[in-house]
C-alpha cells in the first residue's frame, strides 16, 4: 500500500487517468465475464468439463452489448500507443525502439504463461497423460492469447497507422469499417475468405480512435529538444504501469512543429450521438439485420461477431464510445480521489498477468475440488447454479490471486529498453529485425489458438509454433539488450 501510495503521489496532474480505469475495468470485466458464464459438467468418462452458458442464456444476449469490452481495450491501447510513439519521436526516438520497448511489456508476461503451460504440459505427458486431454487443457488456457495476437499486430502497425492517422484523421477508421462490410458480405454470401481481414481491419479501426482521442489531449511542440531521452522513459501503453515519469496519458505529449492533429469529437454532444448511433446501427444489424444479438461467442451459432468482429460489433464499439464519453467528467472526479486512484494504478501495475492467468485459475480450481471430492455440477441457469457463481468467483479470485503474486512481478518489473537515436542502416536493420521477431511471436500464437482442441499435442501447442515463438521472444530480447544498435 506504501508504493501505491507513492505512486499516486508521483502521478502527474495532467495524466488522463480515465484511459486507466478504463483499461483496468475492461481486463476486469472480461476475467469475471469468463468466469461467470463458465458451465462445469462431466464427459462419459466421469473428467471434469468446462463451457460457455451463453448457449443456454437467450435472454442476457444483449447484455453482451455492454460485456464484449475488447474495443474499449483497443481504443485505450491507440490512445497510450500513439501518447508514446509521439513522445518518443519528438525526443529523437524512432520507430524501431518503441517497438523494441513495448516488447518488454507485452511478450515478457506471454513468454512467462506459455513456458510455465509448456513446462506442466510435458509433466503431464511423461506422467501418461492423453495428448488429446493435454491440448485440451492448453487450448482452454490459452484462450486469451486470441485476442493477444490482434492487439501484438495493432502493436505493430502502430507507426504507420498513425502517419495515415495524421494525415487523414477519421477517414481512415470509416475505411477500415467499409472493408469490415466487405469482409462480412464475405461470411453471408461467400467467399468466406474475404472475411479473414476482419480479425485486423475491425480491431484497427477501433484502434485508430484511440489515436483521435490522444490529439485531443496534445499541446504545442517544446521550443527546442537537447539531449534524446532514452527510448524507456516512454514505456507506457496498454500494459505499461500508470506510474511511468512520462504522463503519455495526459496533455503534455509534445510533437514535432508543423504536424496536424486530428482529434476525435469528446463533448457531450458527441457522446450522445455516438451512443444513439451505435445503439441504432446494432438493432438494425442484429434485430433485423443476419448478425447474432450477442457480442460474445455462442457455442453451435454459424456467425460470431467477434471473431472476426463484425459491422455489429463496430457498432456496439460505437455505442461504448458514446458512454465512455457521457461518463468522463465524473470518473476523471472520482479519480482524483486517492484510494480510486491507488486502486487503479494497482490493477494496471499486473493487468496483462491477469489477463494472461484467469483461465489457469480456472483449470486450477476445478482440478483441485475434483481431486477432493467437492466440484459442483449444477445444470446451467438453475437455482443451483445461480447459488455456486458467488463462491465460485471467490475462489477463483484468491486463485488467480496468488498466480498474480507468483507471475505478477514479470509484467510489473519487465525492463525498458533503453535507446537514444539511431540513424542509417542501424536503424533500418534494428526495425527489420523487430517486425520480424514481432511477426514470428503473433505467427507462433495464431498457430495455437486455430490449432484443433482435441489435436494431439503432447507439449499442448505444435512444437513448430513454439520454436517460433521462443525465436521471435528471443529476438525481441537481444534487441532490448542492445544488440543490432551498430551500424
């Protein structure tokens, strides 16, 4: 409580803590999402199963509305991405070391869970385990990892997505929404392939207003620049800790003279218009329209609007913008209070390690009151079920608690990688050898996440993807430590 304390205390004034609450509420948000709608039941063979409720829970489809919160993920992550990048860029950095840097924050804890998942996995083999009940166990979770290889290649696209951010502003997302159409014409009328560009283009778009709502908070480039700062003075982001010295959540995110600043409308007025519009598009897209009213993964549903996300969850998207902006004056209020704020900078400090492990709390939890005797089994939506969800969350809270407490301190301490300017061929090779580290670690987690549940999979994910990954980690490592910055 003392560092959070000094946390707080150390907290410019002019960060926009709001990104940060909203960051934290939305990781929270999925993790009790997950947990809730989670069904325990048992196979022919009397092994404890798992599955999603929604299938049974017709009437909370529009719940899922304000539920599915990954596109309040990606619009603070364009947010705190694009407040870092300019940062960096109007210190000398480049482009090539902010990639480097957010590789620290984002891979470090993925590279943790994967190995520690890897490592169970081959115990459990040797010990005569089904390699099918291996992949199975992995693949649950693993789950997570879907939604890591979008937001890794948001990641990567950062830099060029925010030059065409700067020189079209909002032209660019509404293109990025006409190609999700597309995409979705694709999945209706076939060919279903065309709807694959949905993954990155839905994802991108929301993105990019990130991007919009940072110029709103940007002020005038300083009068001169002395000394480039290290690149790790601007390691804030998505999963970057709301203590860093650079507020790049707040008004004083500097640029270069003479770029243009396309901001995002944030008055009421405009929270008012994006809601009703959203919430407009999304009845007409669901209630009558061909797409699922539910935002979340139906099992045995032929459409899912999340994956790929659909015009349906775009307009959702929408919709939650408007609230996120009906609602900042009085969040920002109640942020400026201390025990708020201590609260939120603590979940920030571990939210990708929450995130990464809520699942392996699960599987955690079930095994342990399997091995005892004391799994509930209630059928979905009855009273019995209903009884269980409260000391289930418990459980599973002090569960992933203690993982946080072991796993946590990778995400919190994670290094910054520290980089003035480069120029030249150094440069140039540095920002080859990072997008294809970047690009091996997202290849290495799409393979695992379409890998088939019941494959046979002693080590729980193909061997092929896991060299990759730990090559691309690899890479990403020796960039961090300096190696490739000759030249």
């Amino acid at each position: 409580m003392r560092r959070l304390r000094q946390l707080a205390e150390r907290t410019p004034a002019g960060r926009e803590r709001y990104v940060d609450l909203l960051r934290a509420l939305a990781i929270t948000m999925v993790v009790l999402g997950h947990w809730g709608v989670t069904v325990i039941g048992r196979d022919d063979a009397g092994q404890a199963t798992g599955h999603s409720a929604l299938g049974d829970l017709r009437w909370a489809y529009p719940l899922t509305w304000l539920a599915q919160v990954m596109p309040v993920f990606f619009l603070v992550g364009g947010y705190a991405n694009a407040a870092s990048l300019t940062r960096l860029r109007a210190r000398g950095g480049d482009a090539a070391g902010w990639l480097i840097d957010r590789s620290a924050r984002l891979v470090r804890p993925t590279s943790t869970l994967l190995l520690v998942l890897t490592a169970a996995a081959a115990v459990a083999w040797l010990r005569s385990a089904e390699p099918t009940q291996v992949r199975e166990v992995f693949w649950f979770a693993t789950i997570p990892l879907w939604f890591l290889v979008a937001y890794l290649a948001a990641v990567v696209l950062t830099p060029p997505m925010y030059t065409l951010h700067r020189r079209f502003g909002l032209a660019v997302p509404l293109v990025l929404v006409v190609l999700v159409g597309l995409g979705d014409l694709g999945r209706l009328a076939g060919p279903e392939g065309l709807s694959y560009g949905n993954y990155l283009f839905g994802w991108l778009a929301v993105h990019q207003l990130g991007f919009a709502w940072h110029d709103t908070r940007a002020v005038p480039p300083p009068a001169a620049q002395t000394t480039p700062p290290h690149a790790g003075s601007d390691a804030t982001g998505p999963t970057a800790p709301p203590h860093a010295k650079t507020d790049a959540g707040g008004p004083s995110t500097p640029d270069r003279a003479g770029v243009r600043r396309r901001r995002l409308p944030t008055s009421r007025r405009a929270g008012l218009v994006f809601l009703a519009g959203g919430l407009g598009a999304v009845l007409l897209l669901t209630v009558l329209g061909p797409w699922p009213v539910a935002m979340l993964k139906v099992p045995d549903e032929r459409l899912d609007n999340a994956a790929p996300p659909s015009l349906a969850l775009l307009a959702v998207a929408a919709g939650q913008l408007g609230v996120i902006l009906l609602l900042r004056g009085p969040a920002e209020r109640l942020l400026r209070r201390t025990g708020p704020w201590q609260l939120v900078i603590g979940v920030n400090l571990v939210v990708l390690t929450v995130f990464l492990w809520h699942l392996t709390a699960a599987i955690l939890l079930i095994g342990l009151l399997d091995a005892v005797g004391t799994l509930p089994t209630p059928a979905v939506d009855t009273a019995a079920w209903w009884a269980w969800r409260v000391p289930w969350l418990l459980l599973l809270s002090v569960v992933l608690a203690v993982l946080v407490a072991i796993f946590g301190p990778v995400e919190a301490r994670s290094g910054r990688h520290r980089a003035g300017r480069r120029t030249g061929r150094g440069t140039r090779a540095r920002a080859a050898w990072a997008v294809a580290a970047y690009a091996a670690v997202v290849a290495a987690l799409l393979v695992n996440s379409t890998t088939p549940q019941q494959a046979t999979e002693p080590l729980g994910t193909p061997v092929p993807a896991l060299v990759a990954y730990l090559a691309g980690a690899g890479v990403l490592r020796l960039l961090r430590s300096g190696w490739g910055t000759r030249g």
